[in-house]
C-alpha cells in the first residue's frame, strides 16, 4: 500500500485557495481537496482514484472558526463538544463517528464532503483488478457497476457520513466558495444522488462552513446509530430527529447510510403529522418506505432497512423525553 506520489499545495487563505484551483484547472491538473486526510489518503494508499496534485485547507485561518451558529470546515470533530459552545446533538453525533484517535484529525468539512462507499470499492488495488474493477474507478476499463449492473451512468454508493443527517434536522446551510464566487445553500440539496459525482460542488469549489439558523438553538434531538463496532465503525443505517419541544409541527427527520446521500424526510414527516400527529410507529414506517438501500455496505440491505423503524421509533421516543 505505497502512497502515489502527488504535490502538496498549502494556500494561506480562501482568495489563494480559489485561484490556486482555477490555474490548476486551466492547466488541466487534476486534484483534491484534503482537511484531516482520514478519508482521502487511506483511499489514495489503495490507489482509488488518486490525483497529481492536493489542496489542504489546513491554512486558512478562518476555515477553523467555530461558534454555536458557524463552524468553519476544519474543525475538528474532537472540538464538537458542548463545552465549546456546540450544540448537543451535533456533539452526540461527532462522539460516535470513528474513534477518539481519527476524531482528532477528521474535520467538519471532511465528515459533510465524505466519499461515498461500496465494498466493491473500498478495497486495495489488487482486489479490485482481481474483479476487473467497477465502473467508480474503472481504470480506463469501462467496467460496470457491481451492484447494479448494465446502468453504466449511475454510481449507488452510499453516503456513510454521521454528521450531515443531524445538521440537517438543525435547518443548516452550506456555504461554498470557488472560482465562480460564494454561494450559500441548504446543506439537504448539497448531496448529489450519482455516488461519484457525490454533491453538487463545482469543479474548484470547495465547502467553507456550515451556518446555523438562530431556531436551532431552541432545538433538541437525537442521533440513533446502527454499526457493527460500537468503537469506531461507519453507520450502516442512522437517523437524527430534532424539535422545539411541544411543537410537533417543528419536528424534523433524517437518515444516512441507507443511500448515496444522507436525505431529510420533510414530505413524509409533513404528511404523516397531519393523519397520525407525533406517532413514532407512523413516522417509522413513513421512513422506512422512503429509503432504499442497496447491497454495498457491511450489512444486509433487508437488515439496515427493517432497522430503520427501530432507529426512527428510537428518535422519537428521545425526543419526547419516554
Ligand atoms: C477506521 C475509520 C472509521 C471511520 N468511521 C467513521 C464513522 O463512524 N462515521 C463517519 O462519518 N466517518 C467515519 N470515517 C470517515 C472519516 O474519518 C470521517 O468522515 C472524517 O470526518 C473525514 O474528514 P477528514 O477531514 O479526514 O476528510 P478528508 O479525508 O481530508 O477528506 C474527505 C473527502 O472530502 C473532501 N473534502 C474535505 N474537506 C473538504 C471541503 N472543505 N470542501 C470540499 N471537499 C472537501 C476531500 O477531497 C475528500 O474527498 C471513518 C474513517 C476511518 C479510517
Ligand atoms: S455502486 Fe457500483 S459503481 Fe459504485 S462503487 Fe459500487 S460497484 Fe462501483
């Protein structure tokens, strides 16, 4: 497992960091972005995907700021504690990605634009010649898709990211920056549903930090993980619920793990509030009918979807302190 060589670039702010990515463009260099390299440099060691040249982001000073409403894309998931200010589901959510270790390096901006996963995927390159690759890293080969196959367009790995389901039930936006200018977002339309393309970031842009509406503040949820290893696995399935207490119109749910993006369920929340009210058996099932996993992930497909109406049920009953 040999690291390919590649250039480390370290701009010093986001003006240099944009400009640095427009030449490498215009040159037609490939790269990345990295944070904490918890993610990307293992999949570089496996030769998935590697590009000449890295962009860290560790340089620009206001990238790790962090405030009970905003939190710059490298901070760490160690800082997301409720004694920095964070808010309490946020840092549920953080204590159970990985393990204290990578927690320390891993980063905001990291864990939201986090690659999406296959065990067809994720495995060294001899693994994967052993298969004659698959259509995510084809190696010039033109493979198809493991999982689903003779669909050559579409790529179904799934998004195993903890923090964005629980950001999205906080009503968080995402703001981008890139050779085009500044953008802000909701972050439940950042996820693109091509596990390859993964969000909707435009070629040199990358994801300065997260912002937080005032009304999450007022918010209280909950974050029901379902892994293999407690100690430091990616979920198989997970669901985050947040409301202001007593006000079931303000209830929001949200899954990862279960597809190639994290997704929010407003419509099926919506719907189910107005037949059923705050009934955690009816909104179980309202999820549960709306995510479809698929066979990549350490778990059966069948297994992770069935828990989602534990995980969901689980949620609920948090929230309403039972
Ligand atoms: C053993 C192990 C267990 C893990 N368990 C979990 C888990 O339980 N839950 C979980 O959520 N994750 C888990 N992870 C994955 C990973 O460690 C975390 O998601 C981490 O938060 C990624 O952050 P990073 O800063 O290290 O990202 P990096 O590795 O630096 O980057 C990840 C990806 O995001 C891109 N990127 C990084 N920052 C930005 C940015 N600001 N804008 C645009 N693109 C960006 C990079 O180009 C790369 O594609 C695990 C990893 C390992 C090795
Ligand atoms: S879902 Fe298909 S194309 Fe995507 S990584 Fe898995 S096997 Fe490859």
């Amino acid at each position: 497992m040999l690291m390919p060589p590649f250039e480390l670039h370290h701009p010093a702010s986001v003006e240099d960091a944009v400009a640095l990515a427009a030449s490498l463009l215009e040159a037609g260099e490939a790269f990345d972005w990295v944070a904490g390299g918890t993610d990307v440099l293992p999949n570089y060691k496996w030769h998935i995907n590697p590009k000449p040249h890295v962009i860290s982001l560790a340089g620009i000073e206001s990238a790790h700021a962090l405030s009970p409403l905003e939190i710059g894309c490298m901070v760490p998931l160690a800082s997301l504690t409720v004694a920095n200010g964070v808010h309490p589901l946020l840092a549920e959510a953080a204590a159970k990605v990985a393990s204290s270790l990578i927690r320390k390096s891993a980063t905001v901006g990291g864990n939201l634009c986090l690659d999406t996963r296959c065990f067809w995927y994720n495995q060294g390159e001899d693994w994967r010649r052993s298969i004659d690759w698959c259509h995510k890293a084809d190696c010039g080969t033109g493979a198809d898709c493991r999982v689903i196959p003779n669909q050559n367009t579409l790529c179904v790995a799934t998004y195993q990211g903890d923090l964005a389901p629980n950001f999205m039930v906080l009503g968080a936006e995402v703001v981008l920056v890139g050779p085009k200018g500044e953008r802000t977002l909701p972050l439940h339309e950042f996820y693109a549903l091509d596990g390859m393309k993964k969000n909707v970031l435009e070629e040199g842009e990358f994801l300065l930090k997260v912002v937080l509406p005032e009304t999450a503040l007022e918010r209280t949820g909950s974050y029901q993980k379902l892994r293999v290893r407690d100690s430091w696995d990616f979920p198989e399935a997970g669901i985050a619920a947040s409301w202001i207490q007593g006000q079931p119109e303000s209830l929001a749910l949200a899954s990862t793990a279960l597809e190639s993006i994290p997704r929010l369920h407003a419509e099926e929340v919506a719907q189910v509030l107005q037949t059923d009210g705050m009934n955690g058996s009816a909104l179980a099932k309202a999820v549960h009918k709306a995510v479809k996993p698929v066979n990549n992930t350490a778990l059966p497909p069948r297994y992770r979807r069935s828990m989602v109406r534990t995980l969901t049920k689980r949620a609920v009953k948090a929230l309403m302190g039972e």
